[in-house]
C-alpha cells in the first residue's frame, strides 16, 4: 500500500518522473462538435507526437448532433471515439 513509509520513496519517484512529463491541454467547452474533437486529436498526435489522450465529460460534447444509431446505447458519437 501506497500509506506505508517504505513504500513513500518509490511513489515519490514515480511523481517526480510524472511531473516531468509534458501536458497538453485542448479548449473545447459545451457542446463541442465531435469531429472537430477528433481532428484536433489527430492533430496533436501528429505535430506533438501526442501518444495519451484523456477525455473529460464526453457527456457534454455528445450533447449536439445525437443520432440513434451504433453499438454505444444508441449513440453514434461514442461508435467515432470507439474507431480511433
């Protein structure tokens, strides 16, 4: 467990090594058009060499254009993600 002391120095390391690692942060807000997400990640991925994304609150950028279709309970916006 991370809480025992002899345990500390390697987690201490291990944060340091995180923090040494670059982050990249998108603007997109609300209902963000899906493709217009995608792009920028492929973007990124091209130019930054970008190997990791991380998505927070998808719910709101499915918000507009919600098509009933896909394996993802009826959302085609998840089926985009899911390709990738």
């Amino acid at each position: 467990p991370a809480g025992k002391p002899e345990n500390s120095a390697s987690l201490e390391a291990l944060a340091d090594r995180f923090e040494s690692l670059p982050l990249y942060f998108m603007t997109f807000h609300g209902g963000s058009d899906v493709d217009d997400v995608l792009d920028a990640m492929e973007y990124a991925a091209y130019v930054k060499d970008v190997q990791h994304i991380i998505l927070d609150n998808m719910q709101f950028m499915i918000t507009r254009n919600n098509v009933s279709s896909g394996k993802w309970g009826g959302n085609s916006h998840f089926d985009k993600f899911d390709m990738q």
